[in-house]
C-alpha cells in the first residue's frame, strides 16, 4: 500500500518540495493509515507532517476518546497535533442542516484556518466507489459520476487508489492501532446503508468494483475538464457580466454547463438544475430586463444582451440633493462625485456624457438638484421636439435596473440633463459661451 500511495503523490503532484501537510485523523483505520504512511515517507517526498483533530461533541465520551487517542499517538512519534472543536448538533439545528452537513462545514473551517500548505484526507477507494453510487442516486450529471477529485485547493487525497482492505492490511502488518466509531455500524444515514447493504452485493458481482470506478473517474474527469474549457469559452466578460449572443448560439449541453460556470462562484454548492433552467429562460426571454432569483439573496439581471448576478435586491436610488453650483457634490449611494465648475469659454470638443456644459445664465441663480427619475420626465431633443426619459433611456438601451442609478438635473421645473447620458438641447453651452461645466466621476476607495 505504501508504494501505491507514494507512486500517487509523486504522479498526481500533490505535495511540493517543503510543503507542511496537514493530515486530518479522526483516530479511525483509514486516517491513522493515512498518518502513519505520509510520515514513513515525509523524508522522501520532502514535506513535514501535522496531524489535525476535529472533535464534533456528536458521541460524548467516546468522541473524547478519540481525541486524547491521537494526540496521545501524535505526542509519542514527535508528530505535531492540532485540536479543534464545537457543538455540531447545536449549528446544525441553528442553521437548519442535517447533521452530516453540519459536520463537514464545521470541520473543514477548522482544518482550513490551520497554517500549512496542504490537508490531506483519507479517502479511499471504496468511499469513491460509495460516493459515485449516492451520486447516481441523486440525478447527478458529470461532475458528480467523476466522483472525488485527488485535489481540490489546498485539500488532497493520497489515498484514493487503495481499498479499506489493503489500509486494514496495512496497519495490522504496521502495528498501527485504531479508534472504530460505533456510529460506523448504524443504518441512518444513505451511505451506511450503501456499504453495508448494497456495497457487498455489488462487489460479490464485480471484486474489483472499486477499481473500475476509479479508472471510469478518472476518465470522465478529463473528459469534463474538457467540456469545462469549451464552456468557459462561451462565457465573454461585458462589464459587470457576461454576453448573451455567445451563449444563444451553443448548443443546449455545452450551454447548461457555461451557465453553472457562471454560477459557480457565486454559489459554489447551491446550484442546482432549476437555477439552470431559469437562467436559460432569461436567455430566451424578451423581456431585455428580465430577471430571476437565486439562493443567498442574489439576482440575475437581463441587461439587453448581458447577464449579470448580483446581491442588490431592489434598484439602486438616492435621495433627492442639493447641487452645489461651483463646488463638489457626493452622491455615496451611487459612489459617485459631480463636480461644477466655470467656464468662460467653453470648447464642444470636451463634450462627453460624463462631462458636458449647461448655458449660465439658464441656471446661474437656480436652485439645482439632482434627483432619481420620475415617471413623465421629459427633455428637450435637437429639433425642437422633447421626449420622455422613460423612451430615451430604452432607446439607449440602458438596463431597467440601473435606470434610477442616472441623476436627473432639475431646476424644480425642467429637467435639464441625465448624468451619464446628456444634456437638454435648450440647456446646452455652444461654443464660446459661459458655461457651467458638470464632470461625473467615480469616487475614490
């Protein structure tokens, strides 16, 4: 066993040279192996070896026995040993879990903050041959039938290639003793039933079950690698999202699979196929600003040919503010600044949506304020005629959700320019003129 659980360092590059790795032992057969292996061949492979034990307060005495018995191994190799531990009954009822899940997020934040530069597991073979099975029970797609990867972050798994047989061979020819959890022996839980019940069967049918599941792993994990790379393709940046076109254009599989790309930082275990369908909606939908709701209050916006995710629930306004006319102006919900200042002789040429100029006598002695847009907004167009902001900003094309994010101008009466989009065609300097010149800038961090 020693031998395969070095090859599989060396070939899946787990370890580097001077890596402190931390081994996660709950005192059972397979994390002791675990321990017991890497620190043989520490020297080799050139790493240091702590050990990590998490206490879940789940079994009382027995949990604490498990405990004193590693640290008490640790302390008699010279092996350096960390503890931790919490009530994860008491999590899991406060954050509605079952007690599994529980479990593993509060053990993982633990091993997570320790200081080193890898956590090795020990999974094995047979919990990858139980792990691709729950997952085949569940509806999973690819990535669930690719079963456990041999590293994910900082975590890895040296012992993936070797069955519960070989690791209990192992330590009886090593010496090694054990902890057994009783709770290893109850029926409560999906997999306790598969190993106990299902497994057994199955490998009465096929001996080297484990074996063929973990070369088909391996095979589809490339195999999705690749779907992940032409996916990821798919996905073309715009602004604070991603381009629809590209995506409208591939075919429905490679689309789903861009789409739960997209989602995936955002909701790293959440997502799930009706997250999915209801993305693929937005794309098809004419609505151009379409939306729907995700887990942890984010939205995905429709932004005409973009999609977006974001945290912000309702649209974004402001309080209606004073300008102040020469001087700096803060808008801190927008975290914008706008900035007055005058010109005795405006050139055009410096005309942009972010700066522009507004004629001064019109507003010299005017009491200005900026203000979010109001229904029956309307402003003045070259050619005399004026058009309400509502068709002006869908004609620009500007999303629905940031349509109240634009300031609005007024004198009280007149709308006089959008920040971000224009000034009224009455309102606007020439050439030559004095001028009040408003530049919109982002405010620093």
């Amino acid at each position: 066993m020693k031998a395969e659980v070095l090859s599989r360092c060396r070939r899946e590059h787990l370890f580097a040279e001077g890596d402190r790795v931390i081994c996660a032992v709950s005192g059972g057969a397979d994390s002791m192996a675990m321990l017991w292996c890497l620190h043989s061949f520490r020297e080799e492979l050139g790493i240091r070896i702590c050990a990590a034990h998490f206490n879940h307060c789940l079994r009382g005495e027995e949990a604490d026995r498990d405990e004193a018995f590693v640290r008490s191994f640790c302390a008699e190799h010279g092996i350096e040993f960390f503890a931790g531990r919490a009530n994860v009954a008491a999590f899991a009822g406060e954050n509605g879990q079952t007690l599994e899940e529980a479990a593993r997020e509060k053990r993982y934040e633990f091993l997570l903050s320790l200081p080193g530069d890898k956590i090795a597991t020990a999974h094995n073979a047979d919990d990858n041959a139980e792990t691709v099975l729950l997952h085949l029970l569940r509806g999973s797609g690819l990535r669930g039938l690719c079963g456990i990867p041999p590293q994910r972050g900082r975590i890895v798994r040296p012992m993936l290639s070797v069955s519960r047989a070989e690791i209990l061979k192992f330590l009886n020819e090593e010496g090694i003793a054990w902890q057994e959890d009783r709770t290893n022996g109850d029926d409560d839980c999906l997999r306790n039933r598969l190993r106990h019940h299902v497994m057994p069967l199955l490998y009465g049918e096929s001996p080297e079950l484990w074996k063929l599941l973990l070369r088909q792993c391996e095979l589809l994990r490339g195999e999705d690698a690749l779907l992940d790379k032409l996916a990821q393709e798919l996905l073309e940046p715009d602004g604070e999202g991603y381009r629809i076109t590209p995506l409208l254009s591939a075919d429905d599989a490679l689309q789903k699979r861009a789409l739960r790309l997209m989602l995936r930082e955002a909701l790293p275990q959440n997502a799930a196929q009706s997250h999915i369908s209801a993305l693929q909606e937005l794309l098809h939908a004419g609505n151009p600003s379409a939306q729907c709701s995700l887990p942890n209050g984010l939205t995905v916006r429709r932004r005409y040919d973009t999609l977006v995710i974001t945290d912000q629930e309702e649209e974004l306004t402001f309080p209606e503010i004073a300008l102040q006319n020469p001087g700096m102006t803060r808008i801190p919900p927008l975290g914008l600044t706008v900035t007055c200042t005058i010109s005795e002789n405006f050139e055009k040429q410096g005309n942009t949506p972010f700066q522009f100029a507004v004629k001064y006598d019109m507003i010299a002695n005017a009491a200005l304020k900026l203000r979010p847009r109001r229904t029956g907004d309307r402003m003045k167009m070259d050619g005399g005629y004026t058009k309400t902001l509502k068709k002006l900003l869908i004609e620009q094309k500007i999303p629905r959700d940031r349509r109240q994010q634009l300031p609005v101008l007024t004198d009280g009466e007149s709308v006089i320019a959008v920040l971000g989009l224009g000034v009224s065609a009455d309102y606007r300097a020439d050439d030559g003129e004095r001028a009040v010149v408003i530049t919109v800038e982002k405010e620093r961090r």
